[in-house]
C-alpha cells in the first residue's frame, strides 16, 4: 500500500495550490521540490503580482497567514530621458499625470473602458477547464457558451468590437486612438510583456487581455507588491500546505516518472529512490513532464510528436543589481513601477533582433525597486528588473548574457544619469539561464507560449487540455496549462477540480 495516494511534482504557485486542494478533499499529497525551498518563480523570477487567483487568496487563506501587500495599486511611471514622464495610477493607467494632450485622455480612457470590460468577460475562463471541443456539449463548452452569451449581451457593437481587439495587434490598435509615444509605449510594453511577441505581431493584444483579467485584491488589472516581495505568497503558499498536512520535500528532484502496466506507478528521484502512488500530479512544464520525465516510449508518436513542436520561446532577460543609494530616475518616484519603453516603434525595434539570436540595442525595461518601500537591514538599495526582449538561442551564451547586461545597464544610465557608480553587484539571467535554473522551457514565462494557437482548448496541446495527462494516473497542472503563467496558482486549482470531478 503506497503511504502517499498523490505526488505532486514542483512546488511552485501551481504546485502548491493543487497540492492545498486535494489535500482539503482528503487526498495524501507529498510534494516534491527540486529546489531548497519552496515557491518556484516566486523566489527571485517574479517581482509584481497581476493574477493571483482570488480562489487561492481566500480559500487558502493568504491573508491570515500573513500575505499583506506594500502596495495593491502600483502605480506606472512611464519614464522620458528628458526627465518628462507620465505618471499611470490606478488599475490600468486609470489616471494620467504628466503632460498629455486632452484627445489622448480621452482616447485612452475610452480604450481602457474597452479593455476592461472585455477583459471582465473574459476572467471566468481563468477559473475552468477548457471545453473537450470533439465530445460536444459537456459542461465546460456550456460554460464557454455563457461566456460568449455574456459578450454578446455587452451589444452588437461591443461584441463586434471584441472581436475586432482579439484578431489585432496592439500597434495597429494604439497606432489607430493615441498619438503620445511614452503612452503607447506603455501600453505596447504591458501588452508584450512575457511573451514572444512584440507589439506588431499577430493577436497580440489578446494576452494582454488574459493578464487584465486577473486581479489584486478584487481589482481588475491592478499590479501588486507583496510586502517582503513575491517570494512571501510563496511562503504563506507553504503554510497552507503544512497546515493541510501535506508533506513537502525540498531538494528532492524527480528524474523520472514511474509508468507500470501502461498506467503511472510513482516517480523516481535522482539518486535512485523510488516514491510510490497510484496518481502524479506534474506543475512542471508539459513539454518537460512528457518527453524527459514520462519518455517516448510511453507516449503514442503523435503526442510525442505535438509535445516537441508545443512552441516554448522565453523573450525576457530578469536583472537583479544591488545599488550604494537609492537611484534617481529625474524625479519618478522610485516606489513606481518604472518601465522604459520609449513608444511602442521602439518595443517593437527591441524585439526585431531577438527574432534572429541577437541582443537589442535598447531593450524595454520594467524596473522595481523594492527597498524603497521596504529598507534593506544593509542599508543597500535592490532595483529588479524584468527586460524585453533577450534572445533565447543566442549563437554565443556568454557574449548575450555580456551584450544584454550592457545594453540594460546603458538604457539605465540614460534614464539615471549616474546610476552605473552605485552598482555594487549585477546578476543578469537570460532565458537560457531561467530555463537552467527554474526549469521554464526557453526561459518562457507561461511554461509554454500562451500565443493564440496555444491557448484554451489548444493549451497545452490538443487531447490532454484538460489536465489530464495521455497515461491513466497522471495529470498535468503547470502555467504550460490552461490558463497560463502568472504566480497565480489557477492551473494548479483547475487542475485539483477536474482530478475531483474525475472521481
Ligand atoms: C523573466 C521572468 C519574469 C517573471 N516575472 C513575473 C512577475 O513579475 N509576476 C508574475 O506573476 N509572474 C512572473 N513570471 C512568470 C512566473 O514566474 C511563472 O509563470 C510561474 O512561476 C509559473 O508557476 P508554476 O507553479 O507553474 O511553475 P514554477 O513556479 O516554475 O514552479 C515549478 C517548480 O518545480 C520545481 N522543479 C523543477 N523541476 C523539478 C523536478 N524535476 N523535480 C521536482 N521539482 C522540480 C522548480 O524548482 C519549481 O519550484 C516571470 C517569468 C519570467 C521568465
């Protein structure tokens, strides 16, 4: 008789939700972790919260255990080299200081309406298991059904403008209603942040519009900073768990899983141990799970052959710097959100070298500097900043890495004239390096491309989007799923749910 009926593998955001809701329902999980500790992306990848589910927030208790937030609104500084910024507050650029025309408010606010309420249509699919397309009208196609009904409701002109926003891309549509470049750039940064697309790519509003509708704390597209940083939802994540009574083991990396008689048996460790159950859950990347941790040999040739090509390009470079004094971006005020992205033509340009393994000249910057809310016992200031866009297949690794950092360092100078003589440390990861060190295929945000093509039913490939995997016992529960990344937790939900409804 196996001791535990459910391994998880990974404890990231995902990992560790699946493994509180089984455990809620009376399932005995032990939760596998490569790492030292817990929490996945949360310690040291992500460094601002779009989407943590509300279900994973309030079921599991966050805020009792201590989850409390330094800010829930982040407000955006969209920052000019000649010191001119736009001051963005509130969920989705809501108010705008700074100097912009009065058609400009006007748009934007128009646009962000549009944004948001489609967005809103959108949220409850973050919350269910994509439709099963073939086997007609099961209940998620109902589900998806009202979903479509509640976008028709919105009028013939909304519902036609939806669409309109979901088959554009973000340049056309910023180039057609706003003519302020820091704006649009902003705005473009924000629509392609994560992803392997720049502003004039295909269909590149619609991840846009999946973040938007996550939430912080009950508001829509508001940006939060957790006090201690994201590596505290983390934390409070492994709290619920133990408190469950799941059994979480660090520094345990699974090498293989088990498959006897066609169905899954456990996993092995690297070293050799085996742990038995009768069903695994996997939180790492589909791409992953199928073709080094199940194998080939298990899988029928076309699965094997869908997991391959399920597109997995990371876009984004991660820097972290330690810094003497506090930097002054001319006068932003350092507890925003900074993104450098000059307009949505340079987004663009930053993306047009990474296509072909080269390094931009001037890549998009969004900068945090947490130790302005919160000081560091050193005294030393950390800025943490995500930039786009970083090539993943560069023909040389190290003279990337070299070229990015010096690009992103060059691009910091120019908007903190001064800042290079504070910097006491630098640490830049390429997507090369996160795929190293978190096990994020490409270094890709969403485990996974979260592209048209690859999304919903689609997500992470046809016949195994609804979490459950190709052989009997094992599921599948990462951001490689349904409805993507985020230290959100909402894969890992979904999949607990359809395991439950499976019983
Ligand atoms: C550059 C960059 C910046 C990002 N910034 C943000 C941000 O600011 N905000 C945000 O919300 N999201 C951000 N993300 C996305 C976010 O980090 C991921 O989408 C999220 O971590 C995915 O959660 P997960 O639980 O599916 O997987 P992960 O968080 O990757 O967790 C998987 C876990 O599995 C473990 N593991 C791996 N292999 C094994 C193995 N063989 N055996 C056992 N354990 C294993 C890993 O150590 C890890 O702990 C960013 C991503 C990137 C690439």
């Amino acid at each position: 008789m196996p001791s535990f009926d459910t391994i998880i593998i990974g404890a990231g955001p995902n990992g560790l939700a699946a493994a509180y809701r089984l455990a809620t329902k009376g399932a005995k999980v032990l939760l596998l972790e490569a790492g030292a500790i817990a929490g996945g992306g949360a310690n040291g990848l992500a460094h601002l919260s779009y989407n943590l589910d509300p279900r994973v927030l309030s079921e599991m208790g966050l805020p009792k255990l201590g989850l409390a937030w330094a800010d829930s609104e982040l407000a955006t500084t969209a920052l000019s080299p000649d010191g001119k910024h736009l001051r963005l507050e509130g969920a989705l650029a809501e108010r705008i200081s700074g100097e912009v025309s009065a058609a400009d408010r006007k748009a934007w606010a128009a646009l962000r309406g549009r944004l948001l309420r489609f967005a809103k249509v959108l949220s409850p699919l973050n919350q269910m298991t994509p439709p099963r397309i073939a086997k007609g009208a099961d209940t998620p196609l109902f589900k998806l059904g009202m979903i479509g009904l509640k976008a028709r409701i919105m009028g013939a002109k909304n519902f036609r403008e939806l669409g309109r926003i979901l088959l554009t891309n973000v340049f056309d549509l910023l180039e057609d209603e706003i003519s302020d470049p820091r704006l649009k750039g902003a705005l473009a940064f924000d629509a392609v942040l994560g992803g392997w697309a720049g502003p004039r790519s295909p269909n590149s509003v619609l991840p846009w519009l999946v973040r938007l509708s996550g939430q912080t704390l009950g508001v829509q597209g508001a940006i939060g900073l957790p006090k201690g940083g994201m590596a505290a939802i983390g934390a409070v994540m492994v709290k619920a768990v133990a408190d469950k009574g799941v059994e979480l083991r660090c520094n345990a990396r699974v090498a293989r899983i088990l498959v006897e008689g066609e169905k899954v048996a456990g996993v092995m460790l690297e070293g050799g141990e085996d742990l038995r159950a009768d069903r695994v859950v996997s939180s790492l990347a589909p791409k992953t799970t199928l073709l080094s941790l199940v194998g080939a040999r298990h899988l029928d040739a076309g699965m094997t052959t869908r997991a391959r090509h399920q597109k997995s390009r990371g876009g984004a470079a991660r820097l972290s710097l330690v810094l003497k004094a506090l930097p002054d971006f001319m006068g932003a005020n350092p507890k925003d959100r900074l993104v450098i992205a000059g307009s949505d033509r340079d987004v663009e340009l930053a993306f047009n070298p990474v296509k072909y393994g080269r390094v931009p000249e001037r890549p998009a910057l969004e900068i945090v500097i947490p130790t302005a809310h919160e000081p560091a016992k050193d005294g030393m200031h950390r800025v943490s900043i995500v930039a786009q866009f970083a090539p993943h297949a560069p023909a040389d690794r190290e003279a990337a890495r070299k070229a990015m950092l010096a690009a992103c360092l060059s691009q910091l100078e120019t908007h903190a004239p001064g800042i290079g003589k504070l910097v006491t440390s630098a640490e830049i990861l390429m997507p090369y390096d996160i795929e190293d060190q978190f096990g994020l295929p490409g270094g890709n945000w969403h485990a996974g491309e979260l592209s048209v093509e690859q999304m919903l039913f689609l997500r992470p490939m046809p016949g195994i989007a609804q979490y459950k995997g190709p052989v009997p016992g094992l599921w599948l529960a990462s951001a490689g799923c349904h409805p993507g990344g985020g230290i959100s937790g909402s894969a890992g939900w979904n999949a607990a749910l359809a395991m439950e409804a499976a019983e």
